[in-house]
C-alpha cells in the first residue's frame, strides 16, 4: 500500500526535499497540519509530532538538551500558516525571550489544507467569505521580537533559493558546549560587577530635605510639626525631644499641659 504523501505540486515537496538532505544531522520538531505527511518516505525528515503549536516549542526544549548531549545535531521546527496564527505565536514569543537557537520554518501554503482549505488570517477572507483584514506573518514574527536579520522568505518552487535558506539555517544552528558555557560564564561575571557598583553606589543628598534645624525654625507649633507630610516620623521625634522638656496631665482639668525649653 502507497503511503500517504503530498499532493502532486504542493509547494512543501520543495522544501522538504532540500530538508530531506540533512537527515541525521537535525532533531526536527513537527505540528500538526498536511506537511506533517513529511514523516512517510521518501522524505522521512519529522521526529516528533504532539500538537497544535508544539513544533516551536518542542524544538525549544530539544535546542536546550543539544546543548548538553553535543550530538552534533541541529533543531529544525515546522509549522503551517494556520497552525502558527492558531497556537504557535506564544512559543515564538518564548524562543525569541529565551534566546533560543533553533531553525524555524513557517510553512505558508495561504490555506488550511489538512482539514478542508478553509480560510485563515493570512488569506484576508473569513470562513462566512468576507473580506477583511490580511495578517502578515512577517510582520507578526518581526513584531514577535525575531530580528530582521534572522528572517528569510523563499519560494519552495526555487529549488536553488531554498537549498540555500536551509543550508544557511542549519549553519547558523545551536551554540557548542563551550560557546554555551562560556557565555553563560560571560552573562556570571556581567551580573557580578553590576552587583558589585550597585553596592558601592551611595544615595545622593535629596537638595530638598531639609535637616533638623531646618525643620524648627519653621515649626510653629507642635500641631505643625507632627501633621506634616514633609518630615519623617524619626525627624519629627528628634525635633519634639528637642523643644520640648516634658508633658504633664493634669487630673482636676483633664487634659495636659506642654512645657517646652526655655
């Protein structure tokens, strides 16, 4: 019985043909959609398929462990039109904050293919036909904070245009154990003399904190100086002990009497 594969013409033939050459030395992460028939001969190029959205974030999680195993092996992830505006953004958006390396292919075929070619946000058209609003995916991905640089847009029907994107992305894959390690000691010592000035930082003198002095020559009275929202609750302390030489109730009036310092 004839595995199921890609329709005669589909433009994902062409990118999982110059994909296919790299088997072996990738760990690639799949997602769910049509180009998923990829793992059957004569591509045979997927290794993992979880779910919808799981490519990049699967591929993230892969990118980190090739760090440590040092296989050798490259992380490639795929994804549909469809599948990344559905659940692929938010694992983009983790990569990208994670500083993950990792090769990511947005296969755009500007249709959902798998389950009946319906419309979808990059189409411009809504499911009841109305014209709307066509998203962008590169725009969305520069937005997602992926640099201009790390971007590239191909046509999988140039063959030639395509071996090179994928050549391209599989060069510019994981860091090895040693660039990883020195890195991270980099990032150590960074934070380390950053917290270091930090100590050694003295506050500056507020210009307009007024000192102890300052604060009873404007005091006129004791109802002043402890409603004031400009001197603390240890100033205020300081001052009252300052001018004031004690407090003394007296019992046949009730109420008490303030003698201050002469």
């Amino acid at each position: 019985m004839r595995p199921a594969s890609f329709c005669a013409g589909c433009p994902h033939r062409g990118i999982y043909h110059e994909i296919s050459k790299y088997n072996g030395k990738i760990v690639a992460t799949g997602d769910i959609g049509c180009y998923a028939l990829n793992i059957n001969p004569p591509f045979s190029v997927t290794h993992t398929q979880i779910d919808m959205g799981g490519s990049i974030t699967a591929g993230h999680g892969f990118e980190r462990v090739e760090r440590f195993a040092q296989r050798g092996l490259k992380v490639f992830s795929f994804i549909g039109d469809s599948t990344f505006f559905h659940s692929g953004i938010t694992g983009l958006i983790n990569a990208v904050y994670n500083g993950a390396k990792t090769s990511i292919f947005i296969l755009d075929n500007s249709t959902t293919g798998m389950t009946g070619h319906q419309d979808n946000p990059v189409t411009g058209v809504t499911l009841m036909k109305d014209v709307t609003t066509a998203v962008d995916i590169k725009t969305l991905v520069l937005g997602c904070g992926v640099k201009p640089e790390n971007v590239r847009t191909v046509d999988p029907y140039d063959l030639k245009a395509t071996a090179a994107v994928v050549k391209e992305a599989y060069e510019a894959g994981i860091d090895t154990l040693e660039e990883y390690k020195g890195n991270k000691l980099r990032l150590a010592e960074e934070r380390e003399n950053l917290r270091m000035k930090l100590e050694n930082i003295s506050p500056a003198a507020d210009p307009d904190d007024p000192g102890l002095d300052e604060v009873l020559s404007r005091i006129k009275n004791i109802y002043d100086l402890i409603s004031s929202p400009d001197v603390d609750d240890e100033t205020k302390g300081k001052a009252i002990r300052r001018i004031v030489k004690k407090i003394v109730l007296d019992k046949e009036k009730g109420e008490f009497k303030v003698v201050y310092y002469a």
